[in-house]
C-alpha cells in the first residue's frame, strides 16, 4: 500500500527558509507536507522524477487585482502559471465590495480607470450577487479555482459604500463616517478579509478622469479605519503613496501602525523625477522596525514598465491627432494606414496632445522606451533606448518607433521604464530586494491587461536576479525563493504555507531551473465579451502542486481545482 499521496523524489530542495538548497525527497498526504528530506523508503500514489530540477515552495504573490476575474474564472492566470500558489487581491483600495446595486457602474469605472480593466469585460464578467464584503467573499467560494487566494478590503469601495457621492467626490469623512467605515472593516475581518487597502497617489484615476475616493483621505480617517482591524484583532494594513511631503506622509502611516498594532506594507520604487528618494523611506521603515513597528516595503525586481504597441491600450502615437483620424480602426486597416508614406508624413509632423500628463511624458519619453525580444531583457543597455538610437542615427525618435511598429505582423512591442530604471540600471531594485524590511511585490497579476503584464515577476526575479544577470551583482537562490515564498506569506498573515516543511501547506513548485525561460507577452482575447489582455507564458515549470494536487505541468493545466479562498490569516506555525 502507498503511504503518501505524492512524492517528489531526488530534487534539489530551497525550502523557503533562506537556507542554502540540499538534495531530497518531499512527501505529500491529505494536503500537507509530511516528510522533507534524505531518502523517503515508502511509495505515493503518485510520484515525480525531480532529477536534476529545483524543488520550491509555491509562490505567494501579496499584490495582485484579480478582484473581477475571480468571480468569472476558475484560472488566475497570468499568476498562476508562473508558480504563484497563492494570491492577494484587493490591492490599492480598487474592488468590488461592499457594494450597493446604484454604484455598480461607479466601481467599475474605478477599476477600469486605475487597473486598464475594460468596462465591457467587467460589466458582463461580474455577477453582482453581493453587496457587503462577507457576501463577496461568499461568492468567491462558490467556484473553484486553480490556486488559493485571499481579498483585501478596498478603502475606495468602503467610502463610497459609507459616503455616496461624498466619498467618491474626495469629501472630509465625519466622525459618524469614520464609526461607520471602522465597523465594516472590523466586520469584514471577522467575515474573512486578509486586511484593508488604501491609495494615496495621484497615478490612480477613475475612468472619467478623477481621483481615486480614497485620495487625500486625512490621517483621521485612515486610523479610524485601522482602528476597526484592531478592534477585531485582525487583518494587515496596506498603502500606495506618492509620499508627498516626505516623512510627513510616512508619519501618517506610522501612526496607523502605532494606533492598531496592524502590520502595514507599502509600495516602493524608484521614481524617476526623484532617483534617490526610495532610499529615505528605506529609512524610515528602518527606524519604524527598530521601534517595534511591523511595516514593510513591497519592491519589484525590474522596472514598471508601460507596454506599447499596434495591439495594446496605447501606442507611441496615441496622443497624436493625426493618429485619432484612424484609432477606431480594425487593427489590419490601421496597420495599412501607417504604412502609406503620405499618412506618415502627416504623422511624423504632429505633436501628441493627450490630456493626461502621465501619458504625454510617455509618448515623449524615448530614452526609456526599449524594443522588447523574445526572451525579454529587463536590464536593458541604456545605449539600445529609442532616444540613443536616434541620436546616434541623427534621425528622429518617432521616425524609429513608426518603423519599429509598422514591421513585421505590426504586433511589435515598446517597453517604456517609468519606475526603477532612472538611471538604466536595475540597482535600485537590488539594494531594495536585499533590504531586510523589504518583500517582493507589486506584479498586478490580472490588471492593466492591455498595458502591463507583470504577473510574470516571479519567474523573472528567478531567472535575472539569480541566474542570468550581467550588468551588476545577483541574489543568490535561496535568498530569491525565501523572498517570494515565506516572507511574502508572513507579510500577509499566512503562516501556514511558504516553508518546505512537515505540517505546512503542499503548495510546491518543480522547476527545471537550467530551463526556466520567460517568452514575449501576447494578446488574447479570452476576457468575457471577448475583451482583450496581454498573457506571458514561460518553459521550465515541471509542475506547479497546490494543497497536494498538481495542478500545471509542463506548463499545461491538469484540470485539477483545488484552490480555494483563505478566510483570514493563519497560524505562523502550521
């Protein structure tokens, strides 16, 4: 008779713990990890070769926005063919509920504005049968899924579900909205809510236009908030902030630590019109840690970058009018006019006109834009830019991009870097991935679908940072696997899972690491009313085994679906 249930036998083991990786057996039984390590003497039902491969906990990536496609999908994938076992949603105060049935259109028009989800997909993928956050969660567990997930609760939601009109116009929020806003918070941690979720940056737009409802929210109204995750003894605090005024602003989140007693982690990168700034709020997190204060970082390990192209949301001539004569266009039909010399002529003599700053400095910014191949390179030689080019051509940097987009199928793809690349380096990003108050982040997995595909970031961090980097220092392997496994979990309050070890959660990667590659973003279109999302897919994943079922392998899923919704945080010793 068979002992275990599975078996992965002869692997090389990176246990998540940090410790330097060592050869064994890892056996599976009822969900759990019951034996790791040395020669396992008795049979699984099941049993994989791991010869030669790594053997890892699954991935627990704590910043994702699948708040829409886990209602209408059993897959989260992009995530989840790339290891991640676990995902967070409910990130940057952007979801679903709570709810009430006249602001349906006012959230998705949120969700559509920040996260370049568009309104067809959401009107037709969300059913809408709920309205408090415990019934959102309610709903979730209806369906299966192939990997586990938890939700966070959004301030944007919140507000506007307390406030109406006055909460999505940015509004002060009185004392008996802050009561009201604190006791739905307390009562969806209670209802199974990973923690709450706020922005505070001015990046994050609704689809009309405005800020987000929680922009400029006073420090009052966000401890009285935190304040309800205390009061229930549970949850986690997470922020995005454009930190204007420095410290001050840190100040404001400290406080909602030091208030609640609630671990808060905040979004971190290297903004390009303040390169060095990332380093003081290292610091300040630093001295909050060292005062008894639970607060981390959540940093990527390549740039945030805006993905431009024929096919895409945008393209290095969107805000030119000469280009809006023909932007509604079928794609072949706009491919043809791009190729006729007279329209370039025109084009080429425009200027873009785009309403939003953000999108004009892209459209403008040449010296980050990039070409990007099939593997990608995310460490980009500055000298390769679309800027360098042409100046080394003596032409013009449109006169480039134009060729670049009309060659070949016309699918070709830009790689503009606006955060962690002002210098055309990735050291910014090491010196974050190597601080200890700092935990991998911030992949979006299931939004900007037609701008950004960075549900990739764990195969990339494995694959640049501790294999394939030229341009500066690595990480070593079992610093990168910790960084994405444990410490991510631990961020988030899931103690049960992350580790190679008895008793824990058998949520396991197998990955042929020598092999491990990651492919070119494509479109598809798979998104309800057959809306369009740019997906990334690798080689190298054996198989990917989530509460003991092996759910991908080689990359393809088994049909397996045993992910399920995790209701609030778990014990750190399983």
């Amino acid at each position: 008779m068979s002992a275990y249930d599975l078996i992965i036998r002869n692997g090389t083991i990176v246990d998540g713990t940090g410790a330097k990786p060592f050869e064994g057996d890892v056996a599976v039984s009822k969900g759990r990890i019951a034996e790791v390590g040395g020669r396992i003497s008795a049979r699984g039902v099941e049993e994989i070769d791991a010869r030669g491969l790594i053997v890892t906990p699954g991935f627990v990536d704590i910043h994702t926005h699948y708040d829409g496609q886990a209602t209408w999908d059993n897959r989260l994938s992009p995530s989840s063919i790339h290891g991640v076992t676990t995902a967070v949603f409910g990130n940057c105060g952007i979801g679903f509920a709570p709810c009430r049935p006249d602001d349906h259109d006012r959230l998705i028009s949120l969700m559509e504005g920040v996260e370049d989800i568009p309104h067809p997909v959401l009107q037709e993928g969300l059913k809408w049968n709920w309205e408090s956050f415990g019934d959102f969660l309610n709903a979730l567990e209806e369906i299966p899924h192939d990997i586990d997930f938890g939700a966070q609760l959004p301030h944007g939601a919140l507000r506007v579900y307390v406030m109406g009109d006055r909460g999505a116009k940015q509004e002060p929020a009185t004392d008996q909205d802050i009561f009201k806003m604190a006791a739905l918070a307390r009562e969806a941690m209670r209802d199974g809510a990973l923690g709450f979720s706020t922005s505070r940056t001015l990046n994050h737009k609704t689809a009309d236009g405005n800020n987000t409802p929680s922009y400029g929210a006073a420090e009052k109204e966000l401890v009285g908030i935190a304040m309800g995750l205390k009061q229930a003894g549970l949850g986690v605090l997470q922020v995005v902030s454009d930190f204007p005024g420095g410290e001050r602003e840190f100040g404001v989140l400290r406080r909602m630590v030091e208030a609640s007693g609630r671990p808060l982690s905040v979004s971190v990168g290297q903004a390009h019109v303040a390169p060095e700034s990332y380093k003081n709020i290292l610091g300040w997190l630093k001295r909050a840690n060292e005062d008894g204060l639970t607060m981390r970082a959540q940093v990527c390990g390549r740039p945030v970058g805006i993905l431009l192209g024929l096919e895409l949301t945008l393209n290095p001539f969107s805000g030119h009018p000469v280009y809006k004569e023909i932007a509604d266009r079928p794609f072949t039909e706009r491919l043809n006019a791009l190729r006729d010399p007279a329209f370039q002529t025109r084009l080429l003599a425009s200027e873009p006109n785009a309403d939003h700053p953000f999108v004009k400095s892209v459209l403008r910014g040449f010296d980050y834009m990039y070409i990007l191949t099939d593997p990608p390179n995310y460490e980009p030689d500055p000298s390769t830019s679309i800027g360098a080019q042409a100046r080394a051509k003596g032409i013009a940097p449109e006169r480039i991009l134009l060729d670049i987009i009309t060659g070949g199928d016309g699918k070709a793809q830009i790689y503009f870097c606006f955060v962690n690349y002002a210098n055309g380096s990735l050291d910014p990003s090491y010196i974050m991935i190597n601080d200890p108050n700092c935990v991998m982040g911030l992949s979006d997995g299931g939004a900007h679908v037609g701008t950004i595909c960075d549900g990739s970031f764990p195969t990339s961090n494995l694959t640049h940072w501790t294999r394939d980097r030229t341009r500066g220092p690595k990480v070593p392997l079992e610093k990168m696997i910790a960084k994405q496994t444990r410490e991510t979990a631990l961020t988030v309050g899931l103690g049960d899972r992350g580790l190679l070890k008895r008793g824990y959660k058998a949520d396991i990667n197998v990955i042929d690491y020598d092999r491990l590659t990651l492919h070119l973003p494509k479109v598809q279109y798979d998104l309800p009313s057959g809306g369009r999302r740019l997906m990334q897919y690798a080689d190298g994943y054996v198989a990917t085994i989530v509460n003991g079922q092996p759910v991908y392998r080689g990359g393809q899923a088994t049909g397996a679906l045993p992910g399920r919704l995790v209701r609030g945080a778990r014990d750190v010793e399983a």
